[in-house]
C-alpha cells in the first residue's frame, strides 16, 4: 500500500495507473466497520482503490467539534493495509486548500434544509472538499454512505450538475447490533448516552409520522434539531449531550 503525505507526489502517482476501473473512498479516519464496508465495495468492484483520510476543516461549522474529532491515522492505515488497498491519499490543510478556501462550491436549495439548516456553511466545505479529492483522484467510482443521506444527495446532483465522469456510488449504513448507525462520533458517548441512542434507529422506524418520531425522541432525553420525512426516507439529526447523531429509514 502507497500512502501518499504531498499532492505533488500523488498526481504523479495517478498518472501511473493503469488498472481500471479505479475506485475511491473519501474519508476523515477514524475509521469503523461502516467505512471498511465501502472500502470492501470499492475493492470488489475496481482494480485500484483508494482512500483518502483528511479531517476537512471547511465543513465544521463549530471549531470545538473540529478539535475533539478522533485522530487515529496509525490504526487506520493498519486497517486500510489489512484491507488490501492500493493507495492512500493524506494530504494536509494547507496543500487542500492552498488558496484559502477562496474558491467554493455552493448549492443554494436542499444544502439549506435538514443539517444544513441547522450547519450554517456545513455543505458548502463538503462539496468544496468532494470536488477537489474527486479531481485529484479522477476516480471512475466513488463511494459514500446512505447514512449522511443529504450529504449523498448533494453530492450525485453536484457530479451531474458539473459533467464530473464518476459513478457515485450508494452503500447501505452498517449498524451497530442495536441499530445505532456506525459513527465515528459514537466514540463520544459516554455509557448512559451510549445505550440511549440505540433509540434513534427504533423511533424512525417504528413511529406513524415524523412528528410522532420528534416526540418520542423528546421524551427519551434528545436534544432534536429535526426530523422529516422527504420522498421515500425519513431523516432525523438529534443531540446526546455534545454528540449529534443522524439517522435514516425508508418508509
């Protein structure tokens, strides 16, 4: 496995690669089981797959978060070794965004409901972060998960929206065996928060209507931003103390 620290090196490297189709999976470490099930689809479906860890600072919307973000770069590239992926992309801050985030993407209709109602800024660091690391690694499949399902959305429309030729790829949320969606926030819950948010997952499937869904989480101790149903899922962010989870069913 190539791990790649400078952009300069990488693009060098890219134009080397030669098996296709290539496949990527972008991520920001700390890596759980939910993360190397896309890896596993990335590397049955493509002969080159890369990951990309970068904690992307563009899309936190509150710094303190932004700090308590877990680095784990060792055992995650120990995993991703183990994985049997090819390369490897770690580039820092400054090489991301060497013109200060001067240049953006921004989507002016869904990227202001759900989280991003409650995220001011939060979408446009993601799709700014997306497009460069599509750009960078020219991917012919990329792959995301169903649990940040707005942040899926934004992304397909922003690949069609720019002629980008990458397949975006939609991989169902792994879960823990109570149902809590894997997270690489869960690892800040303390124990009591822990087994309370088992009831996120519960209360979006079982409930009538969103709104029976807000209530019942209410009542069970979460702090709700919001939950709503929109086409053929219903989607739900809430807080455990400091920790904000989202969710998604179909219905």
């Amino acid at each position: 496995m190539r791990v790649f620290t400078d952009i300069d090196e990488w693009q060098v490297y890219r134009d080397t690669v030669q098996q296709r189709p290539l496949g990527f999976v972008p991520t920001m470490g700390a890596l759980h089981q939910g993360h190397l099930a896309l890896v596993d689809a990335c590397r049955r479906q493509n002969a080159t797959t890369v990951v990309s860890i970068f904690v992307n600072p563009a899309q936190f919307d509150d710094q303190g978060d932004l700090k308590a973000y877990p680095d784990h770069h060792e055992k995650d590239l120990k995993n991703l070794e183990d994985a049997a992926v090819d390369a490897v992309l770690l580039p820092s801050a400054s090489q991301v965004y060497a013109d200060n985030y001067r240049f953006r993407v921004s989507e002016s209709e869904f990227s202001q409901q759900l989280c991003g109602a409650h995220r001011p800024g939060h979408f446009d660091g993601v799709l700014t972060v997306v497009m460069r690391l599509l750009n960078l690694v020219r991917p012919d499949n990329a792959y995301f998960g169903e649990k940040d399902y707005q942040q899926l959305q934004l992304i397909r429309d922003m690949a069609k929206a720019f002629f980008m030729p990458v397949n975006i790829v939609a991989c169902e949320t792994v879960r823990e065996a109570d149902g809590l969606a894997m997270s690489s926030r869960n690892q800040r819950l303390d124990k009591q928060q822990r087994e309370t948010a088992a009831a996120l997952y519960a209360t979006l499937k079982q409930s009538r209507t969103a709104r029976q869904a807000r209530e019942t989480l209410l009542e069970q101790g979460f702090q709700v931003d919001y939950v709503e149903d929109l086409a053929d899922r219903r989607l739900a962010a809430a807080r455990l103390g400091d920790t904000r989870l989202i969710d998604n069913v179909r219905i």
